[in-house]
C-alpha cells in the first residue's frame, strides 16, 4: 500500500489561504479545469523548483544543503516539473480516488452523516435550493466537521529531517479527524456547526491538542511516538489496526501523566478485537465487561462509567470489501453515536463521515497546507484550513477492506442503546456481522445479546485476513 502512495504527491484539494476557493465553494462539483496561472501559483507553493515528485517534502534547510537557485531557464525547467507533477497527480487521483467524483449525486435518497439524516427533495437535487432548505442545512453540518491535511513547515520529528507528512500521513491525519470529532461531539453536541459562535473558546480548545509540535497532546509527531512499537514511524504508511492501538497507547501515557480536570481527551479508548488475546481475524467481538473496565481504569477507579470511544478495526475482505457488508457499512452511520469510518483506498485513507445509497462522503487528508497555530488565547486565529466545503464521495465497494470504525458514547444510556443498536445490525447482517457483542468473556459462545460462536463461524476464510 505504502508503494502506491509514494510514487506521487498527493494532490492539493485547498489552501490554508483566505483566497483560495477551496473552502469559499459551494457543495457542487470543482472537477472542471482552472486557470493554468492558478495552477503554476497554487503548485508553487508546494514544489521547489528542485523538489521531487516521488520524495516526501522535507525543509531544505534542515537537511544542511543549500538550496541551488534557478538561473537562465529556470523558469521554464520549473513550469516543466510542474505541470509533470500536476499530471502525475491527475493520475493518481483517478487511479485512487476515481475521476471527477465530487459535487452531491443527482438522487433523492437519503444522506446520513454521522447519525443525522437528510432526506433530500426532487427541487433540491436538481440544484433549486436555498438558505433553509435541507441540503443547505446538510452543507453546514458537512463543512463544519473537523478536516485534517498533510502540513508542512512544522519541526523536524527527532533524528530526521521531515518537516512534513507529505506522502505517507494520510492515515494519520484521517484518525486525528475522527478524534477531533468524537471531542467535538463531548464538548459541544451533535447539533453543533462552525455559524456558532456562542462556543468559540470550546471550538479552538478542540483544535489545540491536534497541533503539529511534541508540545500538543495528540499531535503527529506524539502518536508516532506512542506508536513506535506498531510500527508508527516519520515517512512511513501504517494501517487502520496499527493507528487505533497507537491512539490507545497515546491516551493511556496521557491520562497517567494528568488528573480529571485537566485531561485533554476526557473519555475512555477502547479496541474491539478479534478474540480475548487479540489480533486472529474473524469478527471482533464488543465484550461489554471489557468496556466497563475501560471506563474504570480511565477513571482511575472512581466511577463505573465514563464517555468512551470505541474503535473496531477490521477486514472485510482481499483486495476490496466484500458486498455482503456494505448494507452494515452503510447503517452504521444510522447510528447517533457514530463518528465515521477510517478508510479509503490502498496508500490512501481518507475519514468517511457520511452515505448515499453506496456512496461514501468523505473528508481528504491529501493537502498540503501550512501549519497554523490554535489556542484559546487566539480567537482571531484563521480555522478555515480546518475545514472543507467541497463534497467528495467514493463507492463504498471499491474501499480497501482495511478500515476501523467509531462509535462515540457519551453515557451508559448512550452505550446501551449502541449496543442495542449494534445487535440488531447484527441479527439482520445474514451471517455476516461487522461485529458481535457479549456481556462477559465467560458467555462468549452464548452471549446476553443471544449471538452464539455459530453466528461467527458462518464467516469465511477467503472474506477475513489476520488484522
């Protein structure tokens, strides 16, 4: 997977700049040709003129080489490798991604994101809308979640010279987004979208912990890190399974290091695995007394309960998700507690966070953009490159099968009714469930949920890898 991604740039998508259309548009198509001079300017803001398609961007500076400026025809060596570069970049969107997939299909079903549905009319699809209507609403909600890009211009990770993830932290940046989201949610409500401006200072108290240095709490350079020991590392691509357990090993280093009162991701992270011990494939089983004692340790013994995070890493197949599951994909985003799916195509994740018929909109981590600085302290502080307007879908069909999902509960209330929720997806899944629930590992072949090992046994193994 790691073989595709670095064979080409990612393509950009927007700039951090408030200028730039990325986030000024509309939810309509951006898949027609632009000007060739705002193609030349917005690449040069990428490429030096001695950089290199096929290599991650690091700082010239901190390498130690000096740079070697243009002389006679430079300028046209540049306008050269750039329109290579952008060539190869047309290429490997459609390779990856699929050409011209963006803009809202010309359909009235349904769209569910992130456990609100919006029912789409006849006028509205042909593009008759306005400011009250529900895709306007739907445009608000989707460009108010939390978009997370490659950044460049941050410090060097240690012993390296990377000064940014270009190329290979994608998945990364996809799992910052969906932490961004689950926080989002605790500290200010599903119902919430950036037009409030009543909750500005919980807002930028959400984005400060994802900054790029070691002295924000979940930034890049502090999940590699934690991650180190599942293989995390600055220039290289991990998989979903790899970046939950590195979240769960960087929540718990935070959470002994700080109290209650100032601990920067108030819930609990738990893993829903394949068996008791682990990694062995097969349908993850949500055992619930493991999730109690997540909450307990996270709380330090003092309650039974806290709002938790649940990660379900899985495989659903070989070289793509097999098309028994994409009806259980595409529920899952029914479900209010939902905070998307961690997916995309081979060396290009993407964060999921909504369904059309067998459509995933996602938001798209492969931009570049310079780091930008949040805190509390600065309210006038540019957020926009943190968010997107431009609608993007795949067919759920052509994921790679190695995805996660999360679900955010933020009581017991919550977590019983997603299990309720859950097993009923699991009853109607034919003998191909996303997971299974069990109130203890003592009734892990007849669980409280009325699942037996049969349930899990009808899975094949030409549909299931090792995680």
């Amino acid at each position: 997977m790691k073989a595709l991604c670095d064979r080409f740039v990612p393509q950009q998508c927007s700039s951090s700049s408030k200028s730039d259309t990325h986030d000024k548009s509309p939810l309509v198509s951006d898949s027609g040709p632009s000007d060739i001079k705002s193609k030349f300017t917005l690449w040069s803001n990428v490429f030096t003129p001695s950089s290199s398609v096929s290599q991650p961007y690091r700082d010239p500076s901190a390498s130690g080489h000096k740079q070697v400026c243009p002389t006679r025809n430079g300028w046209t060596a540049f306008v050269k490798r750039a329109c290579m570069a952008s060539g190869a970049i047309r290429r490997f969107q459609e390779r990856v991604l699929g050409p011209n997939r963006t803009g809202l299909p010309s359909t009235t079903s349904d769209i569910w994101l992130l456990g609100v549905c919006y029912k789409i009319s006849e006028d509205e699809a042909s593009g008759d809308t306005d400011a009250g209507s529900v895709l306007a609403a739907f445009q608000r909600d989707f460009s108010s979640k939390i978009l997370m890009t490659y950044r460049k211009g941050f410090q060097p990770f240690r012993d390296t010279t990377y000064t940014s993830d270009v190329n290979w932290g994608c998945m990364i940046r996809s799992s910052q987004m969906l932490f961004a989201q689950a926080l989002l949610f605790h500290k200010l409500g599903r119902s919430w979208t950036k037009k409030s401006e009543l909750s500005e200072q919980e807002y930028l108290e959400t984005l400060e912990p994802f900054g790029d240095a070691e002295t924000s709490a979940f930034s890049i350079h502090n999940l590699i890190i934690a991650g180190e020991s599942y293989g995390l590392a600055a220039g290289s691509w991990i998989g979903p399974y790899a970046i939950c357990r590195s979240w769960e090993s960087l929540v718990c280093k935070r959470r002994k290091q700080t109290d209650s009162k100032t601990e920067t991701l108030p819930m609990a992270v738990h893993i829903v695995s394949g068996s008791e011990d682990g990694e062995r494939g097969g349908a993850p089983i949500l055992c619930i007394e493991d999730a109690i004692k997540s909450c307990r340790e996270f709380s330090k013994g003092q309650s039974e309960w806290t709002p938790i995070l649940l990660l379900v890493p899985l495989v659903l197949g070989l070289d793509k998700v097999n098309p028994r599951y994409i009806p259980s994909l595409i529920a899952t985003f029914t479900f209010p507690q939902s905070v998307g799916i961690l997916g995309g195509k081979p060396g290009a994740s993407t964060y999921i966070i909504g369904v059309q018929e067998d459509k995933g909109f996602y938001l798209d981590p492969h931009e570049v953009q310079q780091v930008v600085t949040v805190n509390k302290e600065t309210p006038d502080v540019d957020t926009s490159s943190y968010h997107c307007k431009v609608l993007r879908y795949v067919p759920l069909e052509s994921l790679d099968p190695s995805l996660a999902l999360g679900f955010y509960c933020r009581d017991k209330d919550d977590f019983d009714d997603f299990c309720l929720r859950a097993a009923k997806l699991a009853e109607e899944s034919k003998g191909a469930p996303l997971f299974t629930l069990t109130q203890t590992h003592s009734a892990i072949n007849q669980n409280s949920y009325g699942f037996s090992e049969d349930n899990i046994e009808e899975e094949r193994e030409d549909d299931w890898q090792l995680l």
